[in-house]
C-alpha cells in the first residue's frame, strides 16, 4: 500500500476571521542554536537509528543489517504559512516554525527526513519522510535569497523563500502560484486570503474534515501509520503525531509505541 505523507499542516482547522491586510512581519521567529542541537541529538540517538535501518530495509532496497543510517548535516528549522498572515493579521510573518529537521543517509544512498518537535522540555523524533526536501529546500534559498525565510504552502505542496517584501518560488508548485518572477509579500497574501477563506472554523470545509487539503480522516491515518510501522519492523520507541501548522502544536494521533512512516506526495512520473 503506497502511504501518503501527512501535509506538515492543517491550516483550515485553525484560521480566523479574515480581515484587511496590514503590513507584515518580514521575517519569521528563528530556530535557537541550542534547539538545533538538541533536535540534531534526538535524530542522532541510538534508538532513531536503529529505527531508521528498519524504515530504509522495509522494501528490501538494503538489508536491516547493512542499513547503518547516519545523520548528515545540522537540522533545519521548517516553517510552514501562517494562519496570522493568511488572515491579514498586522505585524504576522509569512510563516511559522513548525518542526526542525534532520536528514538521515543510509548506506545505499537512500535519504529520510527526520522531523523533531519540542515536547515539554524535549526534543523528539515524531515522523520519518523519504527523501530530503526540508534540507534540499532550505539551501536553495539561502542561495536565492541571501537571509530570507525559507517556508512551505502545505495545502499546495509549494515551497518558498521570502525575504522583506519578496517571495520567491522554489519549486514547481510555487511557480505555478505565484510566477518565476515570484511575487510581493501584500500580493501573496492577497492569493493565500483567497484561496483559503472559505475553510474557516465553521465553514462546510471545516466540518467535512478535510484539514488544509487532504481529506485523510484520523482513522486512516492512524491504520497507515500502523501498517507503515509493521512493515518497517514493528514497534518502535518514536511516538507517532504530526505537526499542527496554524496551531503551532502537535496532534496525537493514538499511536504511542510506533512511528509515522510517510512518503512524499510527488508528481506523476516520479515514482
């Protein structure tokens, strides 16, 4: 069964009341050097690695043995469109730290992206995703734009890199939305008002359950992470939830003793 990776938001469970657009912040709150280390520790723990050799042996591309996962690099703050800013809020940036991320590299050349969150004091693990677009993205857009804030439109799958008063596309889906060129911040937010204004608290959206997009219920969720996990090996120490943007919290998903093992949505021909 091909598992879909949880949308790392559900915007419309946690929007307000749209209102006239003000100015906005240009940047979003910055990840600490000391959460980065702490998520990079918690990617980096004896049992997350051995969960990973499970999640990279669950089709057989490498042996469980062979796997010997390692983590490259130092984790990347994610962020993801905020509520505030899509409302018109004054003064709320364009995006919201939702999770730090690790890559993991197994000895095959397989990559997985570790996703940490702060629980109470602590920094856990709580999704693994194939691949290595937190990472892959972030670089490009320092690159792009020296300084800017790198963040995801969840409900589109689009990624970004704002800086003062531009926002500038990353991938496909982005030029799609807003043009090669990209687009002025008051001009994004007028596109992002647009399109999800009508998936208020409230809203028949709101109430048919589809969360920024995805119409995956709880259940569903809840029996693919259990199937991911059985095919990765059985139970694990991760506790499996996802991130909440717009609420900037974490859901519990019921799953305590395994791990939400996710792949990437991609295009058509890519897998």
């Amino acid at each position: 069964m091909k598992l879909t990776r949880l949308a790392p938001a559900a915007l419309a469970a946690a929007l307000i009341g749209l209102a006239t657009p003000h100015a906005f912040a240009d940047q979003a709150p910055l990840a600490s050097a000391e959460s980065k280390a702490a998520a990079h520790r918690a990617a980096s723990a004896p049992a997350t690695l051995d969960t990973l050799s499970r999640f990279f042996a669950r089709d057989g591309k490498v042996a469980l043995k062979a796997a010997a996962p390692h983590i490259e690099g130092d984790a990347v703050p994610v962020y993801a469109l905020s509520p505030q800013f899509v409302a018109g809020k004054a003064g709320a940036p364009v995006a919201q730290l939702e999770y730090l991320a690790s890559t993991a590299v197994s000895s095959d050349g397989q990559k997985a992206s570790l996703w940490t969150v702060q629980q109470g004091s602590a920094w856990t693990v709580v999704n693994i995703a194939t691949g290595d677009d937190e990472s892959r993205y972030a670089a490009a857009g320092a690159a792009k734009l020296p300084g800017g804030t790198v963040f995801q439109e969840p409900q589109i799958n689009a990624w970004y890199v704002e800086k003062g008063d531009k926002v500038l596309p990353l991938d496909e889906d982005a030029v799609k939305a807003i043009g090669a060129n990209g687009a002025t911040l008051a001009a994004y937010q007028k596109r992002v008002s647009k399109a999800y204004g009508d998936k208020l608290p409230g809203s028949a959206y709101d109430r048919s359950g589809k969360a920024g997009g995805y119409a995956e219920t709880a259940e569903e969720t809840r029996a693919q992470a259990a199937q991911a996990a059985a095919a990765a090996g059985g139970d694990t120490p991760l506790t499996a939830v996802s991130a909440v943007a717009g609420a900037g919290a974490v859901l519990a998903l019921g799953l305590i003793g395994t791990v939400a093992l996710r792949r990437r949505r991609r295009p058509a021909g890519q897998e």
